[in-house]
C-alpha cells in the first residue's frame, strides 16, 4: 500500500516566498544547455534528485513515497498551486492545473524554456532510479502536469 506518513517534512522552508526565484532557474538551465548541452543539464537534474533531496530519495528507496508527498504539498500549497493528490493503494497522482513557478517565469519573462520541465521529470526519473517506485511525468499543458508515482512490478 502506498501512503504518505505524518512525519516531519525536512525540506520545509518557510517565510516570503520570491518567485522570481523561478526566472532565474529559468535563465540558468537555458545558459547551460547554450553553452554545454542538454546532457550535462540532464546529469544536473539527475545530481539533485539524488543528492539535494536525498532525504526523499531514500525514503523512497525504502518504500516510502510519503516524504516526497509531503514535499510536494507543502510546496505547492507555499506557490498557490491548482493541484490535488489522490493517493490509493497501487500510486499517487499528482495533477498540477497551475504551476505557479511556470506561469510566473511566463509573466516576467515572456517566454518559458522549453526545458523548463525538465527539472521535474528529470529530478523525478533520478529519485526513483533503482528504487521500487517509478515516478512518471506527463506535461498536460503549459505550466500543468501529472505525476504518477507506482510501484514497479516485483521481480522475480
């Protein structure tokens, strides 16, 4: 059964949130992608879904897709998110109608990378490498999305 846990979130801060913080994530992965690729990009995304959020990454190693749950409520509840999570026993859905860290790279900048999602479906493929979840992301429209995490056929 997949569930979300009701321990402490450690990735929680608080206070103002600048969402120009979000244009700058913007400016910066397409600088890198310009001067060296869209591969050292990917292995980028890859190092902070293994090493920023460790703490998630081996919750969910151990089987607990609850932290990252977790993590994503709190964030999105922060931004001002449309989103939902429906949670049951084979996966949880995380749809995304709103993404206020897209829309507001939209509004100051005019245009959003083109890999700008790719910092969620790239840190989401690294947190669950080799683990017993997969996290499939599914970009369903300009700043909305949906992320399916499952459990991965057992092995035999």
């Amino acid at each position: 059964m997949i569930t979300a846990d009701d321990k402490p979130l450690r990735y929680n801060e608080g206070g103002n949130v600048h969402m120009d913080f979000h244009g700058a994530t913007d400016t910066t992965i397409e600088f890198i992608i310009k001067h060296y690729g869209i591969g050292v990009m990917d292995k980028i995304f890859a190092r902070v879904g293994k090493e920023v959020y460790a703490d998630i990454r081996r919750h969910l190693m151990a089987g607990n897709a609850g932290e990252l749950v977790k993590h994503w409520r709190h964030f999105f509840d922060r931004e001002g998110a449309d989103y939902d999570i429906e949670i049951d026993d084979d996966r949880i859905v995380l749809t995304v109608r709103h993404c206020p860290a897209y829309h507001h790279v939209q509004k100051i900048t005019g245009q959003v990378s083109d890999h700008f999602c790719d910092q969620t479906i790239k840190t989401n493929q690294a947190l669950a490498e080799g683990g017993p979840f997969s996290i499939e992301t599914e970009i369903t429209g300009p700043g909305a999305c949906r992320q399916i995490i499952a459990k991965r056929p057992a092995r035999s």
